[in-house]
C-alpha cells in the first residue's frame, strides 16, 4: 500500500514516488515530497498572437472553423463581441453572429 499523499492537483491517491519526486499518474503532475501545495495562480487565457484575454473582450477569428454537427462555417475576420472564459479545452464561451452561442479555443483567435 502507498503513502503517497493524495496529489494537490487533481486529489487522485494514485501517486508513486519516481526519481526522487512524486508523480499523479493521472494528471501528470509532479512535487518535491514534504513540500506544502502551491496555491492555484491565476488563470491566464491567451490568444493566438499571446496578448491576454478578459472577459468581455470582442476577438477576431484567425482561421476558417467549421462547425460540428453543422455545414455552417465561421469565416475568417468574424468578430466575436463580449466573450466570455470559461475552463476546459475550449476557453472561450461566446455567441457567434448568425450562427449562435458556441465554445472556440483560443489559439484560432486574437484580440481586436
């Protein structure tokens, strides 16, 4: 049985030693056994050039995105206005002009 403390990132009790440190076998995170859990920085979402987005920022799509489930299209240089971050893979909840409310990533996006 491991006595491996719980991980701080994710809170799996799957954690083993490796290498002289811990490691979360299921989020990869890694820490110095004995040292205390760093507190969560703050979330920064960037966009595709690396300038910082805020909520309510208005963006500009960077790159042709078709939408799943759909033959709609979101074309280059649509702007997108009062945008909205949110956590997981596609960081930004906002609604599309015609088209409706959906989630981009940020990488096909830059601020206007």
């Amino acid at each position: 049985m491991s006595t491996a403390p719980p991980c701080p990132a994710c809170g799996s009790t799957f954690a083993y030693e490796g290498r002289g440190l811990l490691v979360c076998p299921e989020c990869a995170h890694e820490w110095k056994p004995g040292e205390a859990p760093v507190a969560d920085a703050a979330r920064t979402v960037r966009d595709a050039v690396g300038n910082l987005l805020q909520d309510g920022d208005t963006v500009t799509v960077i790159k042709d995105l078709k939408v799943k489930g759909t033959s709609s299209v979101i074309k280059v240089g649509t702007k997108v206005r009062n945008i909205r971050l949110v956590e997981g893979d596609h960081d930004i909840d906002c609604k599309v002009e015609g088209i409706g409310p959906m989630q981009l990533k940020s990488m096909f996006v830059k601020k206007a």
